[in-house]
C-alpha cells in the first residue's frame, strides 16, 4: 500500500461573468425544465448533427481533434485527456503531444490515438466507427495517450482525487481533478444526444449509469449524481469552451452543457451549477455556518475518524469539503468520515468547510491537530517507485519475456512491474524474488500487503516462500510453500480489461526461519499480463500497547486491562499466578495450593476443600456428599454411607449385616433369589397305579439347595431330578445352606388312566372318537396296522366283517376293538359273479358246510368253509354260465340263488 496522500485543489472561485445565449438555441424552449427541457435539447443536438468519418475526408475526426484539441501554448501539440505531467520521462503521464504523434495500427511508446470518452464497448448498440455516426461524433472523442488509454480500457468511471487511475475499491476510472468536469459534460451530451432503444444504431443509447459508478437519481435513474457532482466541481474551462466551438464548425452542433453547465441543474437537479446564461435570475448567497467540535476517534498509523456537529443554512446544508494540512482532500454527505493512507507518527491539521446545493462555501472550522500512531516494523517494502533500485531480482526458467519495472500501471498508476506473457508465442517460467532473505524470526505479528492486477488470459500467479533457496541459481530446483493465507484468483475472463486483487495485512506468523519470498509466474497457453505493486510485509514494533507503563519487551503481561496496577514485569494481580495452579491472584480463594495438584475455577484443589463440610478434606473423603450433621470415621463416612458386608444396602438399612458376598438381597439387605429362580417340571403316571410319576427341579442361580419330597431330604445345586412318583399332591420348600430363605411349591402328579372312546360303521368306513389315551394312536384293520395318528377323532375304510384295533402309545392303556357287520342276514356278492363271491355269515360259528347245486337240482359241490371275519370264499369259474343254488347249513339253512355270467 502506498501510503501518500493525493490532494485535489477543488475549483477556483470567481465572480460570475453572463454571456450570451448562443443564437443556435433559437427555437429551444429555455423555460422548461426537467425532461422536457432534455427532449428539446435532444431535438436541438440530432436536427443539426453533421457526422463525419472516423478516418477519411474531406475532414475525419483526426482533423478535428487536432483543430479542436490544439495546446493553447503551444500550436504543433494537442492536449491529452487523461495527462498530468510532461517532465516526468514517462510517455503515458503526457498532458501534451506532438500532432504528428498519431498511432498506427502497431503500439509504439510516445503515440496518441482517439480516446471515446463514452467506452465504446459500453453503449447500446456498440459504437461503430465504419461510418459516420455515434461512434464518431466528435464531441466524445479526445486525444489520448495510447497507453493510458489503454489503461482506461472499458473501465467505468468512479469517484477519486489526483491524478487519473484505477481505484483499487471498485475497478473503477478516475480520470483526474483536470479532467472529470470534461467527462461529466461529454457523458451528458452523449447521453441527450442518443438516449433512444438500443435496437440498431439509428436508436443508440449512451446512459450515463452504464459508464459510471454512482447513485442513480430518483426521477432519472440512468443518470448518476457522479457526473452533476463533477459538473460542479470542475467549471468549464477556456479551453473546452474554445473546443465546443470549433467543433460546432465541424460537426455543425454543440454541447449545450459547455455552454452552459446550469442546464444540468435544471435538467437532473443536485448541485447548483455555474449559470453562464444568468438563467436562475437571483441565486442563494448565504453560505452555511462552520462545522464545530471536531473530534478524531479510532486513530491508527494510517487512518483516522473525524466526526463534527452538523453546520445550518437557510436552506439546505448540501455536504462538507474535508482539507487536510490546508489542502483539499474528499467530501462528505454526512458528518462523520474516514482519511486514509497517512503516515505514522505525523501529526495532520483537519478543517472542514461546509457546502449548500448552491456551492456557497462556510468559513473553515477551527483546525484539529491530530497525531497518527507509531507504525509497524517494516521487514521489507517495495512500492517499485525506483526501478534502478529494487528489493526484487527476476529469475526466467523458460522463454525471453521477463518481468518489467515501469514508473506506471500500478495501485494509483504508480510505479509497478509486471510480466506480459499475452500473444507470446513461448510459455513463460518466471520468477520474481527477493533480493534478500526475510528473517521471520525476529519479530512478532507478522503481516503482508501488496496489490496486483491481470488482463488478458487466465494463467495463474502464486506467492511462495523457501527456506533452502540461497538466493542464486535456479529456483525450481528448491522447495517452495505457498505463502499462508495468500491465494491470488485466476482473471475470470480473457478480456483485456484489468481486474485487481489486492491484499492488506495478511497474517503469514506462521512462517519461521530466513526466507525467500517470490512471485511464481507459470504461463499457460493463454498467458496473463500481471501485475504486482505495494508489496510490503511488517511486523509488531514494541510500544506499550497495554498502555500500563512497561514496554512491550519487558512486559511479561502485555494485555493488562485498563487502569490496572502492575509490578515491575507488567502484571496485575489479576494476572499474576503466585502459588502456580492456574488461577490467577484476584481469584485465586486458595492461594498456598501445594504444586502440581489440580485446582477448580477458584483456585482450590481438592486437599484445600470440605464439600459436605465433615471435616475430612475432599482428597480423602471417600463420602463426599455426607449429609449435613451425620457423624463420619475418619474416611469422611456416616453410618449411611456404609456397607460393610457390600451388599448394596446401606449399614443403618441392613437388617442381614452379614450377607454372604456377591449374594442378592431385598431393599433391607437380606437374602433373596429371584421370582423365576425355579422351573417345577412334572411328568405324570404312564398308567394307572403304576406309581412312575416324574418330579424335575431346575435353579437358575447355583447355590446349595436342600428341599424334602415325601419325608427324604435331597440337596443339589442347579437340578434335582426324581422319578417313581404315586399320582396326587405334592408340596415341598427349598431353602438354601447359610440363608434364612425358603420358597414354597404346590404340584400334583397325574395318574395313569386306559384309552376311552367309540367306534360307529357307517357304509363302508368306521368313524373312531378318542376321549382319552396317550397320543399317536395307532390304527391296525385284521391285524393290520393302517395309520398313525394325534387326531382325536379320524375315520378308516373297512368291509364286512373287518377286525378294527386302536391302540395308544401306552401300551397299558389297552385298546378299543370293534368287528364290522355291514349286514344282518347270509347274503352272496358280487352277485350276478364271475365265478369267485364271498357268502356273509352273521354268526359267531367258526366253520360252516355250503352245498352247490345247478338247476337240475344236480349236487355240484359240498364243503365245510372256514368263517374268516364274518365270511367265508368260494369259487365257480369251472361252472359253465348260468343260475346256481347254494345251501348253507346253519341253525337255520339258508337256500341262496347264485348267477354266473
């Protein structure tokens, strides 16, 4: 940062001389104010325009500007718009130059080329320059510097003071104290001149809030109060008058704001501006009354606050002019504001005069002397203000292009260096480091501020640092680390329009050891133009910055709080630490604390306290919420707070005090098992009188258990089984060795009992219902077993005299049988028959004698058969077809007709 200031002589005052209305206004409604007086001006301007060529003839804007533009002292020379020094050796701070200077198409150092003070690139559409027409209208063109020109670029202009630059806060152009009332009064006539759509040229619009940075009017909005301000504060000169004129020969109409800068008031408002036509007839003359009670708040080594009681005027105060050691300076629409970029440890004398809307002036205010503050420790800066004399070397990895220190282009357009790789056709490898190494050891605080701005391209640039580089040789062969804090942004377009990145006291402490710092510039293949100024990194100097007597070097407390009293190293009570715990003095309620032992916020350790007040310190007492008023042994302990036999009762709760350990116990410390403790399992007889019953006792504890089952004691520890049980009741308690604890039980053993149930015969199957037996049960059907089933009812296909049985899986439950009789009376089937048939026979004899006769009544056959289940089997197949008859001689014959088919 450059830390200079920059001082703006604001305007001189004279008495005001009337003119003349020019006769080209003849037919303009002077009367109206507001738009209307704009759109008859507008009209005015367009009806007599005359356009000529850019570059042509018979005449084109370089003859126009080199008529129009002419040095008053000095005819061969034309003023350039933007300049400021001619003897300072730099081309591009030229306030004049040679006619015959004209640039080409290629950049030479010392040339001036046709400056559009409305930036081309910033109206709508474009302003051409192909043929005559907005683009060349040649009251928004000046000689310029080619390079300054370029500076300016596209860049919107801003508020400043000095000379022409680029204000670091916005990007923004400031043209210089010279220039802005030109530019005010160009932006105005290109803007009443073409304010139309923006959709072809004929309809070009130029508004002034595209071109500037400010605060749009109420009802105008694309006008800016930056332009009216400037309108005021720098009046028209002879020379811009001298140049309307000669361009209204030319181009045949002129700038009506040159003539007279009070259209802008009665257009726009704001500012009274100077009245060259007397068309306000009376003016306000009273000037306000002087700021008073300046006051200076915030003071550092570079800035300062300066407020003050606000002036009055008999109509409105406008704002206030701030002069610093006599000199102009900035203003303020408030009555507070902020001065920048002074120097440490010097002392400024501040006035302030107060402004109303007419620029009628106060008297100064009674002066207030103000010393700023003793700056940093500077450990390296570099303005690159000398560029035979830097703190910096460059070093080229690759290509020919290598950094450039020039005596402009930088913060403020002061002296920088920069590297442009744009349209080179070899990469650039380049560095830029310092000269020496910085010691970053021997201060605190460490800071850096520097200012750097790109164009063109998106190759980056990086600040880094090394501990190893010894200052020659290549420096890509040693480590670098990128500086703390620091990353500078990539442009974020290819543009050639700077943008500017700065960076104000950046906090790099971290860094330790002698380093180098470097700018490391790699181009890639759209190279960058960067820029790098104010580099400066400072420290902590050693004031007393606590303000309490003892300098910084020697105060081993340099935060001591305001008004405190502190000893001979700087401390206060409240930031001393006598006994070592921690804690400072001021509250500190324990101050003998014995070393290393932890402390609480008061600065006691626990051999230092008695929380429950028992007298046993806290770091022994093993009870250390003892209730107030118990007595305690002497480990800080009441009655209540002890179990002796660690049962989990306490002593005054306990009436088992001596509870085997690791036992369970109820809410007054006695033995006790839990509820599910035990599982009584029990089996009942298989079969009635039997005496098999079961009896199974699981615990889920293991202890020594002793219960009595019938009169005989057994004792186990988790499982008890015992069989050959009589069925009916049985009660029990077990109880446990060395416990007074016992728990009662209550069973009964089932007795045995045989397999109950019916058998019904319904067609050919048999439905069977078990009321009682012992599952599966088994089904067998002569003999045969069929199924098995846990079904208590179920049903089995079966035929005439079947033999059924279900059993149980006991077999001494029994069993039920039961025979099937499908019929009542002796019967053949299948009849008519093939030759084999069964007969039933519906007695219980066993055997039976059957005789066969044909129907000759001839004795076929005679036989005793075996009775099997109710019937007995024959067979005729060796008969020939036809009726047989068939006896059977029972207790009472029976005579049977047989067809064989």
């Amino acid at each position: 940062m450059k830390n200079f200031l920059l001082y703006l002589v604001l305007f001189f005052v004279t008495l005001p001389v009337f003119s003349q209305i020019p006769s080209y206004y003849t037919g303009v409604d002077l009367t109206k104010t507001g738009n209307e007086l704009f759109l008859e001006l507008s009209q005015k301007l367009t009806s007599t325009h005359v356009g000529i060529p850019y570059t042509g003839s018979p005449v084109d804007v370089w003859d126009a500007c080199k008529l129009a533009d002419e040095d008053p002292l000095n005819s061969n020379n034309v003023l350039l718009i933007y300049g400021f020094n001619d003897t300072d050796g730099f081309f591009s701070t030229d306030r004049t130059r040679l006619k015959s200077e004209t640039a080409g198409s290629v950049y030479i150092d010392g040339k001036w080329n046709r400056e559009h003070v409305f930036a081309k690139s910033l109206a709508n559409p474009n302003l051409g320059t192909d043929e005559p027409g907005p683009g060349t209208d040649v009251h928004n063109l000046r000689p310029a510097d080619q390079e300054r020109n370029g500076d300016r670029s596209n860049n919107k202009f801003t508020d400043g003071n000095g000379n022409s630059h680029i204000v670091t806060t916005n990007g923004g152009w400031y043209p210089g104290d010279e220039w802005k009332g030109d530019v005010a009064r160009i932006i105005m006539y290109m803007y009443t001149r073409y304010h139309g759509t923006g959709t072809q040229i004929a309809e070009t619009n130029c508004l002034p809030k595209n071109v500037g940075f400010g605060t749009p009017l109420l009802d105008d909005p694309n006008m800016i109060a930056l332009f009216l301000n400037w309108n005021v504060e720098d009046p028209v000169s002879p020379f811009e008058a001298n140049r309307n004129e000669i361009l209204f020969g030319i181009q045949k109409n002129r700038n009506p704001f040159i003539d007279n800068p009070y259209l802008a008031t009665l257009i726009w408002g704001g500012l009274v501006a100077e009245d060259n036509w007397n068309m306000n007839g009376t003016t306000d003359k009273e000037a306000p009354t002087a700021p008073l009670n300046l006051i200076a708040n915030n003071v550092t080594y570079e800035t300062l606050e300066i407020s003050w009681n606000p002036s009055t005027d008999n109509i409105k105060v406008y704002d206030y002019a701030i002069y610093v050691d006599g000199a102009y300076l900035q203003s303020s629409t408030s009555t507070t504001t902020t001065i920048s970029n002074l120097n440490p440890s010097t002392t400024y004398s501040i006035t302030i005069k107060a402004r109303d809307a007419s620029s009628n002036y106060s008297e100064f205010s009674s002066a207030l002397s103000v010393k700023t503050l003793e700056g940093p420790t500077y450990l390296i800066q570099e303005n690159f203000e000398d560029c035979s004399n830097l703190k910096f070397f460059t070093y080229s990895e690759a290509s020919d292009k290598n950094w450039t220190c020039e005596s402009v282009f930088g913060e403020n357009n002061s002296g920088s260096i920069n590297i442009n790789g744009f349209n080179q056709d070899v990469l650039s490898k380049d560095w830029l480091i310092t000269s020496n190494p910085v010691d970053m050891d021997l201060n605190t605080g460490e800071k850096i501020s520097f200012y750097t701005d790109a164009a063109y391209g998106n190759s980056s640039l990086a600040l880094v640092y090394s501990l190893d580089y010894n200052g020659s040789g290549n420096p890509a062969s040693f480590t670098w680390v990128a500086v703390p804090n620091i990353t500078i942004p990539i442009k974020s377009n290819t543009s050639g329009t700077e943008e500017i990145f700065t960076f104000n006291n950046v906090d790099i402490s971290a860094i330790t050891g002698q380093v180098y710092f470097a700018f490391k510039y790699y181009a890639n293949s759209t190279p960058t133009r960067w820029t790098v100024d104010s580099f400066e990194i400072t420290a902590d100097n050693n004031p007393d910055s606590d303000g309490d007597g003892v300098l910084n070097e020697n105060d081993l407390c340099p935060n001591t709080p305001l008004g405190e009293l502190v000893d001979a190293n700087g401390c206060s009570n409240g930031q001393l630490d006598d006994d070592n715990d921690g804690v400072q003095n001021s509250d500190d309620t324990c101050a003998n604390t014995p070393i290393g032992e932890q402390v609480n916020a008061n600065g006691c350790s626990q051999s230092q306290l008695d929380d429950d007040s028992d007298g046993v310190m806290n770091n022994v007492d093993d009870c250390p919420n003892t209730p107030l008023g118990e007595l305690v042994d002497a480990n800080g302990c009441s009655n209540g707070q002890l179990d002796d036999d660690n049962d989990g009762v306490m002593n005054d709760k306990d009436q088992c005090p001596n509870t085997t350990a690791g036992a369970n116990v109820n809410a007054v410390g006695c033995f006790i098992l839990p509820a599910n403790n035990f599982t009584i399992e029990t089996v009942g007889e298989t079969c009635a009188n039997k005496d098999n019953g079961k009896l199974n006792i699981t615990a889920v504890e293991t202890h020594n258990y002793k219960v009595t089952i019938n009169g005989t004691l057994h004792s186990f520890t988790n499982n008890l089984p015992l069989e050959g049980l009589a069925d009916g009741p049985l009660e029990f308690c077990i109880s446990v060795d060395g416990e007074t604890y016992e728990q009662c039980f209550s069973v009964t053993i089932e007795a045995g009992g045989t397999i109950e149930g019916k058998a019904t015969i319904k067609a050919n199957k048999a439905e069977i219902e078990i009321s009682k037996g012992t599952t599966p049960y088994a089904v067998l059907v002569n003999g045969n077993e069929q199924f098995k089933t846990n079904a208590s009812s179920f049903s089995v296909a079966v035929s005439q005299g079947d033999l059924i049985e279900v059993k149980t899986a006991i077999e001494c439950e029994g069993k039920i049988t039961k025979q099937v009789d499908l019929f009542e009376t002796v019967l053949a089937y299948p009849n008519p028959s093939t030759g084999k048939f069964e007969i039933s026979i519906p007695t219980t004899v066993k055997f039976v004698e059957v005789q066969i006769y044909n129907v000759q009544s001839l004795l076929l056959s005679s036989k005793v058969y075996p009775v099997t289940y109710g019937k007995i089997q024959l067979n005729i197949e060796d008969q020939p077809s036809g009726v047989y008859f068939i006896k059977i001689n029972t207790a009472e014959p029976q005579l049977l007709k047989l067809v064989k088919q």
